[in-house]
C-alpha cells in the first residue's frame, strides 16, 4: 500500500487541486488538521472539503501555534509510524510531486532493490 501524509494548517483553496493530483497516484491521502491562531476551524473545514472522496481522511488534528516547521515534522514521523513498513508520501498541501513511471511499479522496484526510502529525485 502506497499512503499520502500531509499537515494542513492554511492553503486550503489548494487542497481538491492536491487530492485530484494524488487520488490515482496512492491508495490513500491522510491528513492531520493543523489548527492555530489564525486557522481555528481549518479542521471544519477540511472535512467539509473531503467529504466526497473514499480515500481521504483526517488522522489527527491539533493546535498548535502557527507555523512551526518542527512540529509539523514530528507529526509527520508520527503519522508515518503507524505503518511503518508501508510506503509513504510526505507532500505539503502546495507541493505535487511527480514521478517517472507509475509510482506502485517505483516502489515494487525500490523493494525489489532492498531501498525502504528515497528522498528527493529517482
């Protein structure tokens, strides 16, 4: 199974954009609902906004103050640690990630090859 983690907490007008590019791409898109001063109902929001996709979730939500970098990553390694022998995605809301082949056969050959990560180009 190939997962989605992103951490959304403002550009929320990018989100059905960010699902569209990925729904075919992963078996799922989670996200965790980063709520603060300036967004206190993006939860609300972002549910209101996935409702009609069977494969999007919200994972987790929390406040925390606005833009914190470290946070966002330890959420990430949270959420990531769930299931860790999955492969995983971490994209943010205004990142759209391509790859050069479909992405299942990238991962089959990544496993077939013994790499449990990659990070940047392939």
């Amino acid at each position: 199974m190939i997962r989605l983690v992103t951490v959304i907490g403002h550009g929320l007008d990018l989100l059905p954009h960010f699902i569209n590019h990925y729904k075919d791409l992963v078996d799922e898109i989670q996200i965790v609902a980063y709520k603060s001063e300036l967004h206190p109902n993006i939860d609300l929001q972002i549910y209101d906004r996935i409702k009609d996709y069977h494969n999007v979730g919200v994972v987790k939500t929390v406040y925390h103050r606005v833009f914190d970098w470290k946070k966002v990553t330890d959420l990430y390694n949270e959420i990531t640690n769930y299931n860790p022998y999955e492969w995983w995605v971490v994209a943010d809301i205004d990142e759209f990630h391509t790859y050069p082949t479909d992405i299942k056969k990238l991962t089959q050959k990544c496993d077939e090859n013994g790499w449990d990560l990659v990070r940047g180009g392939f």
